[in-house]
C-alpha cells in the first residue's frame, strides 16, 4: 500500500481502537443486562411482551433518524466544515434537529394512538389478550425513547464529523447501565415494566452525556426548519432512499418476532438473547471500525482520492474478517456453555439455554456478512450513494422475510426448534446481501484487493477451522464440566489455537492487529 493510504488506515486505526475499547465496554454492559433480564424474566411470557414492545419505537427511530440520518448528515455536514463554513454547519445542524423532532412526535403520538390494534394484528398476533393488552401498554411508554434519541444520534454524527468519537462511543454503555438498573431495582416490584422505564431514562442519559462536547465545538443553535437550504436538501436527498432500506430491515425484524409469537412462549426471547450474543463479536469488531472509518470515507471519497479510499476500506475488510471469520466458529461449537454461562440463572433454566443455542448457532452462520455490512455500506454512503445499498438491502430482505416464513416449517418436520429457521434465514440473507455489495463496490472503486483479499480469507478460514476442531476435542474433554470451564476456558484457548495457525500461516492481519492495539493503548489518554 502506498503512503496515502496507510496514512488512512492509521487514522481509521487510530480512532477505531478507541472506540472498539468503549464498544468492547458497552457490549460487556450489554450482556451484563441481557444476564439480568434473564435472571429476572428468563424466556417467559412478559419478556416477550416487553421484547415485542421494543420492536415499533426502535423501528420508528431507526427509520426516521437512526443509520440513515447518520450517513446522510455526517458527509453534508463534513462539507461545511471543509469549506470552513461553521455557521452554515450550525444552521444545518439546527434545521436538521428541529424537523427530526417534528416527525419523530408525529409519528409517535400516531403510533400511540394506533397501538392495540397494531399489536393484535402486527406486532403479537399468537398473543393472548392478557399478554397484548401488557405490549400495548409497554409500547406507549417506549415511545418516548425514539424522540429522545433522534436529538441523540445528531448530536453522535456532529461529534464524530469533528473526528470526536470519546463520547458518543460512552453513550451506549450509559444506556445499559440505565436499562441494568430498572431491571434490578425496578423488576422485582413493577416486572418488565421496570425495563421499560430503564429503556427510557437510558436514552436521555445518552444524550445527556453527550451535550457537554458541543460546546467546545462552538455549537450554535438556530430556531430553522431550513427547507430552502441546500444542505438540508441534501440530507434529505441522502436519507430517502436510506430509510426506505432501513423502514424494510426494521419491518423484516417485526415480522420475525410475529412469526414467533405463532411458534409458541419464549420463541421471541430466544431469538432476541441469540441475535444479541451473535453481535457481540460484530459491535466490537466492526461496528466500532465502521463507525471510525466513515468520516475518512468521507473525506477520501469528497476530495476524489478513490485510489486511497479503496486500499483504506480493503485493509479495514481484511481485518474485520480475519477477526470475524474465527468468532463465528466459536460461536457455534461454544454455543451451548457459552449461552450457559452467560444466561443460565434465576428464572433462565436449561430449556432456555437450550433454545437460544439453537437460534446461536445458525446466527453465527450470518456473522461475516453483518460485519461486512457495516464496513461496504458506509464506503456507498461517503461516495453519497444511498441508494445502491438500499436496493440490494430491500432484496435482501425480502429474501430473509420469504425465508422466515418457509423456513420454520421445515425445521419442525426435521425435528428441530423452529425459531431457529428464523436465524438461518437472517443469515442467508445477511451473507447475500454482502456478497452483491462488495461485487458492485469493486466497480466504483476500481477493485477490492483481488489475490491478496482470496489469501487472506483462505487462511483465515483455514485457522478458523483448525481452531473449530481443537474446540470441538476441547468439550468432549470435558463432559458435564462447569460451564465456565468449557465456555471460558474454551474461549481461551480459542484464542490461542487461531493466533499460533495464523502466524504460521503468515496471515498479515495478525501482525496488523498485534501492532495496533501494542501501539495505540500507550496514546489513549492523548485521545480526544
């Protein structure tokens, strides 16, 4: 690689270790919850209310602010900052705020409104009336969230166009913590109400924790709708397509948990405990790197440096793979102690463990292309092209939703839990949706690496599997033995096994790896 772009690649590096290390923390706080609300509700009927609740205001804010705000108004509102216009930055920013409060209000109160017999007939449908009347009452609490979030996630893209990653990285970790305390605190005398009062006091913790950034930015508030301003234009241009794609994955994830309301009690639990665990590999390793990545995407891709911006984005997918490819293995033959030792307590019993596992497993199939996803769709963003993403992800979703409903059926008549057939769907989906974004990519970039990325899968895969197998010699080694013997032990020597075979087989990622996290843990205090 040439200067330019090693010069991209440390910046992304440099930036991405210290918001893996808060993602890392967050995920952690984020199974420590997942382990409460499993001692506390296990996989039983008011989870999956409260689970099912969730599902509408994440979708309402994830559509209309979310992902396809972030993408749309980081690289409009980068443009400002290079032109060094700050006040038209602030309008921009301010317009931005003020119409996103707009629509999320209208279309909460309308949701609100709307509630029982969009859970009777979307949301819950294999519910009884006792169990729908409690997730339409945990979804009109929920409902506050998505509006105090929408304000969040522009404050986040602010920041992080300033190259300012410290805090919206803390922000999510403040929200766990907020979602640990109501389950402790207030599980015990109001249930999974008190979660949902967690979820809420949690996403004005995680704006809160970010506002004292602003001001060392300047930040400037005007009272604008700005729908003449070209810059807002812009971001609305940007964020069409992009909340059609993501209204389409959130309906997708809706229709899951509906189709497993029909499965039969703690269906959606076990899907939602095992869609957890599976991103835990994939938050740490690369939705910290893509949300790094994404500002010097932008700036690559706004001052025409495409040559840098494609050996910056192969380098970053090389070592989300190599990283990746190996937590996938693990996942599925750890699966069962590792899903024990997390969860399997309180009111979570081996049933439970069971179940999840079963949905574990066949996520983990899915984990490259999700991981990939995160790094390729932000490469189409920067080069402003939201679109292209969004077609090949409406596809694909409309895959995964065909699946879902073909799936389940089959699995029974093989003799297997049926929710499963919903992760295997996800994963088919996730994995082709991948595969057609990286082969249009390579045509606007002018290439992906070619020999050098096929080597550094293949032997990453080779290590992956060489790991697989002393994992799979490792549990029956130990038959019946404690979980955090198996489970964490496991992990261990997982780790161990897939670095000794790649250094053997000469993988560059693992240098790479080894050399950023040696070099950069001596400069995070520096960081901002």
């Amino acid at each position: 690689m040439g200067h330019h772009a090693d010069t991209g690649v440390r910046q992304v590096a440099r930036a991405a270790t210290l918001v893996m290390a808060l993602f890392i923390v967050s995920r952690i706080l984020g199974l420590v919850r997942q382990m409460a609300v499993g001692a506390m509700f296990g996989t039983g009927r008011d989870l999956d209310a409260c689970l099912n609740a969730a599902r509408i205001p994440e979708m309402i804010f994830m559509v209309i602010t979310g992902g396809a705000l972030g993408s749309a108004f980081i690289p409009t509102f980068a443009d400002y900052l290079m032109k060094g216009d700050r006040a038209g930055a602030w309008r921009l920013a301010s317009a931005v705020t003020n119409l996103t409060l707009i629509v999320l209000l209208v279309a909460s109160g309308l949701t609100a409104y709307l509630a029982p017999p969009l859970v009777r007939g979307l949301l819950a449908p294999g519910f009884d009336a006792p169990q729908q009347a409690l997730t339409v009452e945990l979804l009109r609490l929920m409902l506050i969230s998505p509006i105090v979030f929408g304000v969040s996630g522009i404050v986040m893209g602010i920041l992080n166009a300033y190259q300012h990653f410290l805090l919206p990285a803390l922000a999510p970790s403040i929200y766990n913590l907020s979602i640990i305390g109501g389950v402790l605190l207030l599980g015990p005398v109001i249930g999974v109400r008190g979660m949902a009062w967690g979820m809420v006091v949690g996403s004005a913790l995680h704006l809160l924790v970010q506002l004292p950034a602003l001001r060392r930015y300047g930040a400037r508030y005007v009272p604008t709708l700005g729908l003449r301003d070209p810059g807002v234009r812009e971001v609305g241009r940007l964020m069409l397509p992009r909340m059609l794609g993501t209204a389409i994955t959130q309906l997708n994830f809706v229709v899951n948990n509906s189709l497993a309301t029909l499965i039969g009690e703690g269906a959606v639990s076990a899907i939602n405990y095992a869609f957890l665990v599976m991103l835990l590999p994939q938050g740490i390793f690369a939705q910290a790197v893509g949300t790094a990545a994404f500002p010097t995407f932008a700036v690559q891709a706004a001052s025409g440096e495409k040559d840098r911006m494609r050996e910056t984005l192969t380098a970053i997918l090389r070592v989300v793979f190599f990283l990746c490819l190996p937590a996938t293995v693990g996942l599925i033959v750890l699966g069962r102690p590792l899903v024990g030792l997390l969860f399997e307590r309180g009111a979570f019993h081996e049933a439970s463990s069971e179940a999840v596992t079963w949905a574990l497993s066949f996520y983990a199939l899915g984990l490259v292309g999700h991981a990939g996803l995160e790094i390729v769709a932000r490469a189409f963003y920067a080069l402003h092209d939201t679109a292209t993403p969004v077609l090949v992800g409406g596809q694909a979703m409309v895959l995964n939703v065909l699946l879902s409903l073909a799936l389940p059926p089959l699995f029974r008549q093989a003799g297997w839990p049926p929710h499963a057939g919903l992760a295997l769907a996800n994963s088919v989906a996730a994995l082709l949706e991948l595969a057609v974004l990286l082969a249009l990519i390579r045509r606007r970039i002018g290439g992906m690496g070619g020999r050098g990325m096929r080597q550094s899968m293949f032997k990453a895969s080779l290590a992956s599997l060489a790991m697989g197998g002393v994992l799979y010699g490792w549990l029956n080694t130990w038959p019946g033995a404690n979980t955090l013997i198996v489970g964490g032990g496991g992990v261990v020597l997982g780790v161990l096994v897939y670095a000794a075979v790649a250094f053997v087989l000469r993988v560059e990622e693992l240098a790479g790896v080894y050399n950023l996290f040696k070099r950069r843990s001596s400069e995070m205090t520096h960081w901002r």
